[in-house]
C-alpha cells in the first residue's frame, strides 16, 4: 500500500501537484473567466457591427435626402414649365384666327 500511495505521489509530483490542486480548486472560476472573456470578445465584435451598421444608414439616410430634393426640384421645375406651356397655349388659341385671309390671323398665312 505505502509502494502505491509512493507512486501516486511521485506521479502527482512530477504532473506538477501544486499546480493540479491550484486547477481543481479554481475549476469554476477559471470557467467562468473563460465564459466572460468569450462574452466580451463577443459583445466587442456586435458593438463594432452596430456601428458599422450605424454609419451605413446614415449615408443611406444623406443619398435619400439628396435625391428627395432632386426629385422635388425636377417635380417643381416640370410644375413651372407645364404652366407656362399652359399659358402659352392660352394666348395662342386667343389670337389664333380660324377664318381663311383673316388680317388678325397670327401668324400671317394663307389659310
């Protein structure tokens, strides 16, 4: 018996005895400083995706801007030149004469 118990203190001896013991004892906390490492290395990668994320929706939010103002820019310019045409029209019809050799007619032809 005292040949086994020689051998298995031997043994534990060289593996680094203290160093087992130090390892079963702190099992639980040297797991969950490997679980809190993990969830920091993880938090630290979604922070940086967030704001990644963040800056790509801003842009989109300034390209969105931009071209809303280009729209109601060309909408604003095609409101104005579809009034004029209207006008325009307008006048024509009141000075356009109909009758053949009319003196009125504008522009003068022969018809």
């Amino acid at each position: 018996m005292k040949e086994v118990l020689l051998t298995a203190a031997s043994i534990l001896g060289t593996l680094g005895g203290w160093e087992m013991i130090k390892y079963l004892i702190n099992r639980k906390t040297n797991t969950r400083k490997a679980e809190a490492e993990a969830d920091s290395s993880e938090f630290s990668v979604l922070r940086d995706t967030v704001i990644f994320l963040e800056e790509q929706l801003k842009q989109k939010e300034e390209r969105f801007a931009e071209q809303t103002n280009l729209v109601r820019k060309l909408t604003n310019e095609n409101l104005e030149l579809t009034r004029e045409n209207s006008m325009l029209k307008t006048e024509r019809a009141l000075k356009l004469c109909e009758r053949r050799n009319c003196a009125q007619r504008q522009p003068q032809s022969g018809y």
